[in-house]
C-alpha cells in the first residue's frame, strides 16, 4: 500500500509518500517571508500554499520514485490549524481522490506529532508523549495506534508562543524559539531566575503566560529595555531554563504517575538542545525508554500524518475512507479514550 500525504495546517507546506511504514520521501516547504511581520499571517499562509502545493507534490512523487496512478490512498490534515491553510489542502486532497478514486484519510494534525517518534523508532505501548511547539503543549496517555487520552495541555499560552513573545522583546526576529536556543548555549541559566508556573501543582497542566509577564516586567524594570550582549545570552539561558524545568517535570511526572516507562516528544519546540539534554537525563534517571523525531520530523511534516493514516487504514480498511463529507476544524483533539 503506497499512501500520498498532504499537511497545510499552519505555515508549511508538505507532502509524503509512505508505504509498510517507511517515508519514502517528505518534502516540506516553509513560508519565511512570516518573519517580516513577526508572526503567521493567516490569508497570506493560505495563498502561498495555494501557490506551492501542487509543486510540492509532484516533488514529494517524484522522490518516492512514483506516480500518482500507482498511489492507493490519500491522507490529509484536517485539523487543526488555520481555517483557510486546511481548506487549501483538504480541497486539493478531495479533488485528487475523486479523479482518481482513492480513498481519502482525514488526519488530526495533533496524532500525528503523537506518533512521530514511532517512524523511525520502535516505541513499545503504553507511553506519554509531550506534544510541544508554538500552538500547543499538551500530554497524552498513549494505549496504541487508534487509543490515546489527553492528560494535560496548557490553560493559555504554548511554550513555543512563549518562545516566540519573549524573543521579540528581547529584539529576535520570529520564530524566536531556534535563536533563543543557539544564544542561551553561551549563557548562565542560573544569572536570573524566571518563574516556574504551576510546576507544583498536582496536576499536569501547564501555563506560560505568566513566565511572559515576569519576562516583561523584569526587563522594564532592570534593564529599560537597553540589553547589552552578554546580558542577553543570560536572559535567553533562564527563560529557557525555566520552560524546559516544567516540561521535562511535568512528563516525568506523568510518566511516574501512570506507570509507564516510556516518554516521547514531539512538535517544534522537541528540536530545542536543552529539552533534548534534560529530558534524556531525567528519562535515564527513571529508567525509562525515550523517543525523540529525527529533527525533519519535529516540524509540521507530510510523513507523520502518511505514518498514522496507515494505521488507520490497517485497522479499519480502505472502503471505510471513501466519505468526501468531512469538513475541516480547529478542534485540537479529543479529551477522552478514541
């Protein structure tokens, strides 16, 4: 079985061939020119997939050394993510199944980054994924392919958000979380501490916004704003510390919690080299079996969302796929056992 994937849930446009659990390619464009206003430009993000997706997925065929005629099935994101990005790919999804009388696999973004360290990784179930980037920190129980539960999410801000809001007032350009990392690796994380929201609190819930308060408070008040260098890699060293403290605390502890001895994480912000280092200590401190995506995978990718679909398919069967009534949602996930 040889599935096409398409991802346009937020700012990069992507398409995969997957078959027997294997990418055979993944080809990802990402929409840069964001930088200029410092944040996703919703009707702009949809124009440009709307220009590229066509291209990319001749390019994604291409390198999977295959042609459409010898695709089965065809796999999508359907939420969420960005209304008019989702429409772009699912309408483009729809039109080349119904031309070609594929079925056609809506996907939940979030399921895929859950199940992204399982592409290239054996992962043994039950485990906890942390699924972390600029949109969401959530934690699942994850039972096996078609059954997970969501534990834990952030109550406002993602980390990655937070990331990004901090970087731009210290002056780095969006997306700010990459830049604070490679700055903090030459600064004292421990120079000035930054608060550890709800870290304590029984639960495994998380909140950031608070951290991005403090942030800007604190640079008012100590620095009006006027940064010298070295102060600035310190500033980058503690805010990171201080997001990395409550995930790799909160994962471990559900880990613990729930009895189980495997972690994965996924989404943008599991490329960060600190939450890598920290989160593999702490998983060796446990005993406990860590799974971390080749980096192409942490980023919103075609391939995750081909991987899980085909587990979807081998569970329920292609003629279950064939209703073109979906519609997409900015719906992240269920809150309950699927």
């Amino acid at each position: 079985m040889k599935i096409l994937a398409i991802e346009t849930s937020c700012d990069e446009t992507s398409s995969a061939v997957i078959s027997e659990g294997k990418v055979l390619s993944n080809v990802i464009s990402s929409q840069l020119f964001h930088k200029k206003w410092g944040g996703v430009v919703p009707e702009l993000a949809s124009r440009a997939h709307l220009k590229h997706i066509s291209s990319i997925i001749k390019n994604a065929l291409r390198d999977a050394h295959l042609d459409l005629s010898e695709i089965d099935a065809i796999a999508v994101t359907q939420s969420p993510g960005l209304i008019g990005s989702l429409v772009v790919g699912t309408s483009f999804a729809k039109g080349l199944a119904i031309k070609f009388n594929l079925p056609i696999i809506p996907v939940n973004h979030i399921e895929g980054h859950i199940y992204s360290g399982c592409i290239f990784n054996k992962t043994e179930f039950p485990f906890i994924s942390l699924v972390v980037s600029g949109g969401h920190t959530s934690l699942f129980l994850v039972k096996s392919f078609n059954e997970y539960m969501l534990i834990g999410s952030t109550r406002d801000d993602a980390a990655g958000e937070a990331f990004d809001k901090i970087g731009k007032m210290l002056g780095l350009d969006y997306p700010a979380g990459p830049k604070i990392d490679e700055l903090a690796k030459k600064g004292d994380p421990d120079k000035y501490i930054f608060p550890r929201s709800m870290i304590d609190s029984g639960d495994f819930d998380f909140s950031f916004s608070g951290l991005k308060t403090s942030v800007r408070n604190f640079l008012n008040y100590k620095f009006n704003n006027k940064i010298d260098k070295n102060e600035l890699l310190n500033i980058c060293a503690g805010v990171q510390e201080a997001i990395v403290d409550v995930l790799v605390s909160k994962t471990i502890c559900s880990a613990l919690n729930f009895n189980v001895n495997t972690i994965a994480i996924a989404g943008g912000v599991s490329a960060n080299s600190r939450l890598r280092h920290r989160i593999a200590i702490e998983a060796q401190k446990n005993n406990m079996f860590l799974t971390i995506p080749e980096f192409e995978f942490c980023m919103d990718n075609a391939g995750m969302i081909g991987f899980i679909s085909e587990k979807r398919i081998l569970e329920k069967g292609k003629d279950n796929f064939l209703n073109f009534d979906f519609v997409v949602s900015s719906k992240p996930y269920r809150s309950k056992y699927r």
